[in-house]
C-alpha cells in the first residue's frame, strides 16, 4: 500500500524548498537530541554492550567505536532519551524516529548531506503513512511498530537500491511489524527506550533483504492491521503529493506533548508562585492528556516524562521544563516533591474533542488565587517552530555533551550545500 509514498518521495523534496527546509530542520533536531540522549549513562552503556555484536570505527561521543548499523541503534535510543524529539500529529508517533539516525549515520560515513535529506524525507513520508494506517490498541504502544517501515525505505535508498528496492523493502518490514506495550512506561522502567534502536536494526534487515532480492506481498500491512489491531475497514492515508514532514512539530519542551499545555500554563503562573509552596494546585487538561500522563509521584526519569503532575511541578520550581527536570538532583529535590503530590488532575469539560490545552489554578499562601489558561503551544499546527528557535534548541542540546567549538562544527556541517560531506563533524569532530 506504500508502494506509490516510495516512487513519489524518492528524490526528497527540492532543495531550499520550504519543505526540504522543513526536512533539514528535522533532521538537525533528532542531531541535538540524540546528542544531548549520549550525555546519560543508559545510551553509552547500551554501546558498550552493543561493540562487541557491531565492531566498527564510528565514534559517537562517549561511546566505543560502532559499527553503522549500532551506532544507528544507539543513536535512536538517545534521540528520545529526553522525550524532546519530532513528532507528527496525524501519525500519533515520530515518523523520524528511526529513520533519522540511518541518515546521520550516513552522513558521518561519507554521504552527501542532499542524499541523506533525500533518504529522510523518503522514509519520513512512508512512516508518516504508515503511523496513519496504524492505530494502537489501548496498552500498545506507538514506538518501535510502523516506523520500521520507514527505516526500510530510508535504509534501502542509502545502501544503493532503486525505488523497486525500496518498495520491496517496506514491503518485508509490512510483513514482521512488531506491536509494543506501554507496560515499561507503567512500571517506571527505561526498556521502551529499547523500541527505536529495534526499529532501525529491523528497517536495515529488511532493507538488506530486498537488496539481496527478497520480496513480501503489498498487503502485508492490511493483514498486519488486521490480525494485530482488528482493524477491518481500510486506512484513511493521506495520497502521494503533499510532503507530511511539513506538518511535523518541534518541541519546545523535554517531556511528553502532552504535558507541554500543563508546562506552558505553569511558566504563566511561576511569578505569582515565588519562592514559597502553594496550598494546592488543580490542573484541568484533556482526556487524552489524563490517560497516556496521568503517571504520579514518579521515582524515574521515564515516568516524570509521562507525569502531568511532574511536568508542573518541575516547570513552577525551574522555570523550564528541559532534560535538567528529569535529572536525578530533580527527582530528589524537595520543593518539587511536594508541589507535584498538590497536584490535582482533572478533566477540562471546556475542550471539545481533538482540542489541546490546559487550565492551571494555585491557591496561593496568602489565600488568593492564580489562574492560567493555555490553549496552544510551540509545535502546535498554527504555532510552528521557527528555525532560530530551532537552532538554539540544537545548541543548547549538542552543548550538554559538546564544547561550543564543537556545536558550532556540527552545525555548520548540517547548514551546508547539499554536495557537502559532512563526516565525522555531525558528531562534533572538527570538519575537514
């Protein structure tokens, strides 16, 4: 069913197009936040675990040397360690999840940047589709299912295939789609991390695979959605000719979307709040708000990424809510603690179906009231991240594992000409 995505997104939007622009803006973020993911002991430890099964000369900060294929499994573990990285609406997921790291591995490799764009784009449109067609069951979760398709395609197009490989290529993954459980989420533990790095090493089997020949019938994915999901009628999937890319968001915040309105809203009130603890806080917000980050008190950092309740507390206290909110001097601190137990959740009767935003109140201590109501968001479809936002997001990311010589390096290897091979320097090496 992908078939024609592949034929027609193969070259990648035009170069300096407002959709290429859009793609290479994609692709600069996953950099920050995959790098940024390396500054945490978990990543680097599953590169050390990982050498031995992929020995290689590829370099990421902190890690031993990789070969491609693990350094891309480690780079997808890392580009969503923060829970800061793309994502897109309509798909439920993050199209460039996997599919991302295939093309910086590429481009630290020898690729020419405008070939990786191309690949991204390719396998963006096709895991894009892919997340349209795949709706989860509740206690499913969305990582590591369809994006394999688009690492397939991504994968294929970058080890030299034609479109027909490509195609043959999506069509093998269609075949082997994983589904994943929450269940890690629930219990507080890293393991979902894991489903990206599974999505990239399955895309890059199967791309293999049809390189070398092999092929799968085109309605894998029907049946897929079929036996796995109960899904009979066939999927809305937007056509060929419209590049989805263009309506992905960037996230102003680390954390779950949809904890950002709750974040938003607490920024509003924190001058009110000052230095002391309010007497209670009552958080109004969306159903599906409640149900996928209703986690409380939580004692990890991928449980305060899912938590509402964290994600005010975290944002009253710091003034942010970044990757320093999940740290374990936050997780520990005191202030936050007693804030975020406060915190009462409900649902906000105002916000009709498929509408976003939250309604913050604090009770301050001397009895008055603070109110903030948030309605929209950066990375909301009328509020788009614009590319200076973008690109301090990038510095500020790349900085917690880069010196600032380095960021600028990296940098200016992803802002150049489209016959640029920018090597080693993505990852901070100096460029040649």
């Amino acid at each position: 069913m992908l078939d024609a995505v592949v034929d027609w997104a193969w070259d990648g939007p035009p170069p300096g197009s407002r959709e290429g622009r859009a793609a290479r803006l994609l692709l600069i973020d996953s950099l920050g936040c995959s790098l940024a993911g390396l500054s945490h002991a978990r990543p680097r430890a599953l590169a050390a675990a990982l050498a031995p099964l992929h020995p290689g000369t590829l370099s990421l900060p902190g890690c031993p040397p990789l070969g491609p294929a693990g350094a891309a499994a480690v780079l997808a573990a890392a580009l969503l360690w923060d829970e800061a990285n793309e994502g897109l609406a309509r798909a439920h997921g993050r199209p460039g999840l996997p599919v991302a790291p295939l093309a910086l591995v590429a481009l630290a490799t020898g690729a020419r940047l405008g070939e990786a764009l191309s690949a991204y784009a390719l396998g963006y449109e096709v895991a894009a589709r892919a997340g349209e067609a795949w709706r989860i069951r509740p206690g499913m979760h969305v990582d590591g299912s369809w994006h394999s398709l688009g690492a397939a395609a991504a994968a294929a197009r970058l080890g030299g295939g034609d479109r027909a490989a490509a195609a043959r290529a999506v069509r093998v993954a269609a075949c082997q789609i994983p589904f994943s459980l929450y269940a890690p989420i629930a219990a507080g533990m890293d393991g979902r991390n894991s489903y990206a790095s599974h999505a990239v090493l399955l895309g890059g089997l199967a791309a293999a695979s049809a390189l070398a020949g092999m092929d799968a019938p085109g309605d894998g994915m029907l049946v897929a959605r079929r036996l796995a999901l109960g899904l009979e009628e066939p999927p809305a999937v937007e056509p060929t000719g419209r590049w989805l890319l263009e309506e992905a968001y960037l996230k102003p915040f680390a954390g779950v979307r949809h904890a950002h309105y709750a974040a938003a809203a607490a920024l509003k009130l924190r001058p009110a709040l000052g230095v002391a603890l309010p007497r209670a806080v009552r958080l109004e917000t969306y159903t599906e708000a409640l149900h996928y980050a209703g986690n409380r008190a939580p004692a990890v950092p991928i449980a305060a990424q899912f938590s509402l309740s964290w994600a005010v507390a975290a944002t009253l206290v710091q003034g942010d809510l970044g990757p320093a909110a999940y740290a374990e001097e936050a997780l520990a601190d005191p202030r936050m603690r007693a804030i975020e137990a406060m915190v009462e959740l409900a649902e906000d009767p105002g916000l009709a179906a498929g509408r976003r935003g939250a309604r913050l109140a604090l009770l301050l201590q001397d009895g008055t009231r603070a109110e903030a109501d948030v309605t929209g968001v950066t990375g909301d479809p009328d509020r788009p991240m614009g590319e200076e936002e973008a690109l301090v997001k990038f510095r500020r990311y790349a900085g917690s594992v880069l010196p600032e010589a380095a960021v600028e390096h990296a940098l200016a290897a992803m802002l150049g000409p489209p016959e640029r091979c920018p090597g080693p320097g993505i990852f901070g090496a100096p460029l040649g």
